[in-house]
C-alpha cells in the first residue's frame, strides 16, 4: 500500500508538469462536447429546394409556398426547365428537386389524382431520406387541407380524420442533441482512459525508467495499481466535468442517479484502462501504441451504435458488439441519463462489463513481464 | 575485500544464456566477495550487460547455477531485488521529477521511511555536493551531474550490491574521477560494487577484473597480476592482448 501510495504521488507530479497532458484533460472534454454534440447532429434544416413548377397554378404555387413555410426548407432556385434543375443538384446548389407537372391542378380537381416528383441528392444517404420523408409529410399535410377544403364545398360537414399524435418518451422534444452528448461523452472517457494509461506505460519504456523499476522488489499488480489508478480518477473527474457541461450547454438532463452513472464509469473505465495496458504490452514505441490504439477505438466507436441505432446493422455486427465494452457502456450512460434507469435495470450491462474489466486486466496483467 | 567462502556475494557457475543460436553468455564461472569492486571488462557486444541482467534478475538464465547476495536467480528474484541497486546503461531517472523527488520515489519503493529517506537523501546529496539541486527538475543538470545522482539514487537504499553498466559513458574525464570517488566510498561503507566498462583506464580502480570476449570470460584476477601476467603497462595493453591478439601480433611485427 505504501509502494502504491508513492507510485501515485510521482505520476501526478509528473501529469502536474506534463504541459500537454493537463490542458487535454481541461481542454478536449470543452472541445469535444461544445463543437462535436453538434457536428454529429442528423437534424436537417435548410434543405435547399429547387422548384421546377410546370404548372403554374393556383394549387401548385400554394403547394410551393407550403413547402417555403417550414423551417426545413429553403427554395434557392426556381426554374422552368427540368435541365437546369439537373444542373442545379448536379453542382450542389439544390439539396432536393421538386418536380410539378404541367396539368397538376386540373388533375387534381378532374381524376382526384396527381403527381409531385422529388428527386434528392442520395449521396448522403440518410440526409436524402430524411429530406423526402420531410417533403413528403409536408406535400401530405397539404393533400389533406384542399381535401378539407373541397369537401367542405360540396357537404356541411367537415371530413372526418382520424389522427395519430405521437408522443416522444425519454426525449420529448425529440433533441438529437441530447441523444448524441451521452454518446460524445462516452468517446472522451474511453480516449481519455485508453491513450493516456496506454501512453504513459510505453513512454516508460522508451525511456528506459520501466527497466528501473523492474529491478525493484516492487510486485507487479503495485505496478498495475499506481499506474491504473491516476487515469481512474482522471476519467471520473471527467464524467462530472462532462455531465455538468452537458446541464449547463444542452441543457441535457440527467433524469437517474449520477451514483449509478459514476460506479459504470468505474467499472467501464477498469476495462478501458486494461484495453491500454494490454496494448502497451504489444508496443515498443509511443507510435506503435497510437497506431493500435487508434485502430481499436475507431472499429469499436463506430460499432458501438452512437451515431447508427444497433438495431438495424446485421445480426453478426450486433453479435460482435458484445465484445465492444463501448456499446455497453454507451446503452448504460444514455439509459440512466435519459431514461433514469436505476441499478436493477441494468444488471445485465453490470455483470458483463464487471467479467469484462476482470477478464482484460488478468490478461493485460500476465503479458506484462517485469523480466525478459 | 575478504576472499573467504562465506563472504561470497555473487557465485556463478557455467552460466549459459542463450538467444536462439546465439550464446551470448558461454560458461562463465566466477565469485563477488563482500565490499569488492569487481570490474566486468569487455568489448561492446561481449555479452557484459546480458551477464549482469541475469544477476539483477530481469533476465532468466538458460543454465547455470548462480546465486546473487545468497539467493537463488531462478526462484528468489523479488529477494535478490530487495538486496541490490542498479544503475542501466540507459539514463533512467525521471526527468520531470526533481532531484528530491526521484529519491522518494525510489526510497519508497524500498520501502524506506519518508523520515530514513530525508535523512539518507541529506547525507548522500551532501557528499555530491549538490544540496542545492534538492528542488530541481532532473531534465536541468548536465550529464555528469545525472549520472552521479543515479549513482546515488541506487545506493540509496544501502543494498549490499550495487550493479553498474557502463556508468561513466559519456562523461568527462574530471567528472569520471569523481564518480569513482563516489565508487571507493561506497566500497568503504560495505557496498559490494559490480561495474562493466570499456574504460581500461577506469579497470585499473578495480580490485579484481573480468575480461570478457565473444561471451567466454577469458581472464580474471586483479589488474596488477593482469599486467604481469601479459606483460603489459597498463590495463590497455591487457585488454588489447586478451581480446585481439592478432592485432597485437601485427604490431609486434611491426615493431
């Protein structure tokens, strides 16, 4: 205990002198939270509209003027000739064509019928189909106020619909934002924990001082310990400073116990640590480390369900994310923060990441040799 | 020195370490006996540093039969390692910590007191002369003054053995003598000294030396029967004679 005690003392000193490891630990979590909550925001607005109105009716002008009048859209051309509306999305001047033919109004009134072409640009995939979807709940809403409209003229009575009203449950207002800061906050402890534990240990090697310590009594899970434990306590320093960034930016709310939050963060952080040690045993130099590193956090990132819901990748993806402590650890911080699930909901998460923390760092642990 | 069985520190008997097909370590037989400066000679690439890794046990033996401070390098590792300092080749104290700060570090892994470790830190920066660098930043001395401190830094603890690999690589003459100061002292306090150089100059402060050649220890005994024994003024010529004597036939032939 004494050893651990002095072991833990010289790594402060050194993270209180090291001039880029503190302004990383103060700084990323800012930067990452106030511009990246944004950046990986699906939200769209402003899709730029470019209207190729053949008809030039009555009806077809107030269908346009629909589409004007929500905060999605913006017409940014308008133009007779289907040609130039081509150019126009071919040259990323307009997100979406909306194509009206001539004769749309008098079908309307005559077959009860007619046709809107949308054409989007569907190299973004998900963009294309949320700027449809759009349009098309627009180009609905408007269907049935002339059907109103119409019916109104013939009978008394008013048609009758029936409505849905949906009502969101955990995100009411439905901000993305809140859904991905949890998930933006998970991407910090996991690069807070992994890089700087895993850095530390090979810059030990590379500069010879790992070799003055193995000649020492010093037992390798004291090692273990004095290096683990700085970087626990940074990374839970963390996840208060990001909750409280999250509270005070978005307003993101944190609807369960921040206890709950703190003990996964532990045990999540036990594993992620282990991760970096593990890899520092494979890893000669301080680039090597980054390298694996790197590979390791991105695959798991992007596997993890933050930005794509798991849901919809194939069964093996899924199957594979039960080995990623990410998507866990990511279902638990947005689950107890949006949703307030408490300890006896995630019991399950609890004991996998719990053999998770045990396993990797019994494995780190042994490749770790203090001899050659 | 006492050359008597119980005073033995380190016995080696037919160590072989072996990487692959390479022997780096060929039978070496030989004995450290209690406060000896024992030098451990031998052109870079002799296998002088694998030799001593073993006897600091971060590294196994392939075979062989050796103890260091009475314990056995196959299973009693961690007690070798609570009984012995070691300064690397390598410069390895930790540059970002200060002087005074190293010491504790060290001392504490020692499991020495904070008080014993003050104490000890006092007496040993006093006879460096370095009270004053007490508070600074390792990274900020020179060279010479680093290598002495690490000096202290592994005899700080008082081991009964200290091993040194090549301590005075790339340091002045003058700060050389002084480390060797630094040497006899600890010799004096009961510290037995193991030390590997390729300074013949620095063989002659040893009490006995080893001359190691391609893996094989090709001469013992202490510098003055050394130079009798290959008719040699001075260490130099020893070593010249024991590990290249072809080259030392050439200038003969010269002569």
């Amino acid at each position: 205990m004494r050893t651990i005690i002095f072991l833990l003392q010289k790594e402060f000193r050194q993270i209180r002198r090291n001039k880029t490891i503190l302004p990383i630990i103060f700084v990323m979590p800012i930067i990452q939270l106030l511009i990246l909550v944004h950046a990986t925001t699906f939200e769209i607005k402003n899709v730029k509209l470019c209207v190729v109105d053949q008809d030039m009716s009555n009806t077809s002008q107030r269908l346009v003027h629909r589409l004007e009048g929500s905060s999605f859209f913006k017409i940014t051309a308008n133009t007779f000739s289907f040609d130039e509306a081509q150019q126009q999305l071919a040259t990323n001047k307009a997100d979406m064509i909306v194509n009206i033919p001539s004769g749309f109004s008098n079908d309307l009134i005559k077959e009860n019928h007619a046709t809107v072409q949308l054409i989007p640009n569907a190299i973004n995939a998900n963009f294309a189909t949320l700027a449809y979807s759009y349009a098309s709940n627009v180009i609905f809403d408007f269907n049935k106020s002339i059907l109103t409209e119409w019916a109104g003229n013939i009978s008394p009575q008013p048609l009758k619909t029936i409505t849905t009203q949906a009502r969101f449950w955990y995100n009411p207002e439905m901000n993305y934002k809140w859904f991905m800061f949890p998930g933006i906050m998970v991407i910090l402890i996991t690069m807070i924990g992994m890089f700087l534990s895993g850095l530390n240990l090979v810059r030990e090697k590379e500069i010879g001082t790992s070799e003055q310590l193995n000649v020492t009594p010093m037992q390798k899970y004291q090692f273990i310990i004095g290096k683990l434990l700085p970087f626990l306590i940074i990374g839970i320093f963390e996840l208060f400073l990001a909750t409280l960034l999250g509270k005070l930016i978005y307003g993101v709310p944190l609807v369960g116990s921040i206890w709950v939050l703190v003990a996964f963060t532990f045990i999540y952080l036990l594993v992620v640590l282990g991760i970096g040690l593990f890899i520092s045993t494979m890893a000669e130099t301080q680039q090597q480390m980054m390298f694996i590193a790197f590979f390791v956090v991105i695959v798991f990132i992007l596997l993890s369900g933050i930005f794509t819901p798991m849901e919809s990748m194939p069964i093996w993806v899924q199957k594979f994310n039960t080995i990623n402590p990410l998507s866990y650890f990511m279902r638990v911080i947005r689950m107890v923060m949006l949703k307030g699930s408490g300890f006896s909901d995630l019991i399950a998460e609890f004991i996998s990441l719990s053999i998770y923390a045990a396993a990797i760092l019994s494995l780190a642990t042994w490749r770790y040799r203090k001899t050659a | 020195m006492n050359i008597k069985k119980e005073n033995i520190e380190i016995y080696v008997r037919n160590l072989v370490k072996k990487f692959g097909s390479f022997v780096a370590n060929d039978h070496l037989n030989f004995e450290v006996y209690k406060g000896e400066i024992f030098g451990f000679l031998g052109a870079n690439g002799a296998g002088k540093t694998t030799a001593m890794r073993i006897l600091c046990g971060l590294s196994h033996p392939t075979s062989g039969e050796i103890t260091v401070a009475g314990y056995d390098v196959y299973k009693q590792t961690e007690l070798i390692k609570k009984n012995i300092g070691y300064m690397s080749q390598k410069f390895s104290l930790y540059e970002d910590l200060t002087v005074i700060e190293n010491m504790e570090l060290y001392g504490g892994i020692y499991g020495m007191s904070r008080k014993h470790i003050r104490e000890r830190a006092g007496e040993l920066l006093s006879r460096l002369q370095m009270e004053h660098t007490r508070k600074v930043l390792i990274a900020s001395l020179p060279l010479g003054w680093k290598q002495k401190l690490a000096f202290s830094v592994a005899i700080l603890h008082q081991p009964r053995i200290v091993f040194l690999d090549e301590p005075t690589g790339g340091v002045d003459p003058i700060t050389r003598r002084q480390f060797w100061d630094l040497i006899y002292e600890a010799a004096h306090e009961g510290i037995t000294v193991f030390v590997t150089t390729h300074y013949m100059d620095e063989a002659e402060y040893c009490d006995r030396v080893t001359i190691m050649v391609d893996g094989r220890i090709d001469a013992l005994d202490t510098p003055g029967l050394l130079k009798e024994r290959y008719q040699a003024a001075n260490m130099n010529d020893v070593f010249i004679k024991v590990a290249r004597p072809d080259f030392q036939l050439t200038i003969n032939n010269e002569q």
